[in-house]
C-alpha cells in the first residue's frame, strides 16, 4: 500500500475523514435540494451535512477487526468517551467486524454498505429494547409520520451515503 512522507497508508482512516469533511459543503447543497418546501431547505441541507460528518464515525471501516479510526474518534471524546461511549461504541460494532470481511462488496460497497450498517444499528436498537424493556425505548416506526420527518431521514441518510461513497473512492484509487 502506497505510503505518504508522513508514514500514514494510502487508505488510513485520517484520509477518509479528511475527504469526508472536504464533502460536507457538497452534503449542505445536496440537502439544499431534497426538500420541495422552501423553508425547509436550510434545515434539510444542515440534517444532509450531519449524516456526511456522521460517516466519520460509522464507517464502512467498522468491519476491521481491532480499534478503527472511527472507535478512536469516539474514545477520544473528553471525559465521556474513554469510559463510556467508547466501550458501548466498540461492543456495538465488533459482531459488525466479525460479520463482514474488510472491504467485501456488502461492507464497502456504494449505497449497500450504508443500508447495511443502518439496517445494524436498528437492529441493535431493537434487540436491547427486546432485552431490556425497562428502558422504555420508544418504537421508531411511529415516530416518522409526516413529510417533513421523512425528509429529514432521507436527508441525513443522504449525507451517510455521500460519505461513504467519498470513502470507496479514496480505496479504489479516484480520490487521494
């Protein structure tokens, strides 16, 4: 793998936020234009931009085993993150690790990987609201009714994709 003066891989996971934050301001215009509603369109394109900066951390590059970037990124979070996120954030993703080979077409593919991953997190969503029911976790497909919190979904689910499609180039040589 090619390396830089600087020691770091081609395809380490600092170059893959660093082209994610570079995608933000496309995010913004692309969530400019999700929305039919005039007024809605800045808080769409500002949703569109959050599931872009999001992709740092749910990363196709969860399916790595060991520590990734992004489980860094959360463990590096001040007071909370070394003690708390952290962990919940590594136990959540190390099935994902053990369940996809790096870089397999389901893991890193654009557009499926980002279902996938979605698709992981609700179902460890709802596996602890089957466990623990005292948690009083709400069901989630009743929360989005309306248009507007459609949109807002597909806004940020948008800007995820945006962010992993960012991160497939970067692997297969597009973007350095």
């Amino acid at each position: 793998m090619a390396v830089n003066s600087r020691g770091r891989e081609r395809s380490d996971g600092y170059y893959h936020a660093q082209i994610t934050y570079g995608l933000m301001p496309f995010a913004f215009v692309l969530g400019m234009y999700m929305t039919p509603h005039a007024e809605q369109a800045g808080t769409t394109a500002l949703l569109c931009m959050f599931g872009c900066w999001l992709g740092v951390f749910i990363s196709p590059d969860l399916d790595l085993p060991g520590l990734t970037f992004s489980e860094w990124k959360v463990i590096r979070i001040p007071f909370i993150g070394r003690y708390f996120l952290g962990p919940i954030f590594v136990m959540i993703w190390f099935p994902y690790s053990m369940l996809f080979r790096h870089r397999s077409f389901w893991s890193h593919g654009p557009g499926i990987s980002t279902i996938i991953r979605i698709l992981y997190m609700l179902s460890i969503y709802y596996a602890i609201r089957a466990v623990v029911p005292a948690l009083n976790l709400p069901e989630l497909s009743g929360m989005i009714e309306s248009d507007t919190q459609k949109i807002s979904c597909m806004s940020i689910i948008a800007g995820l994709m945006l962010s992993d499609i960012g991160h497939w180039m970067r692997d297969i040589g597009i973007l350095s």
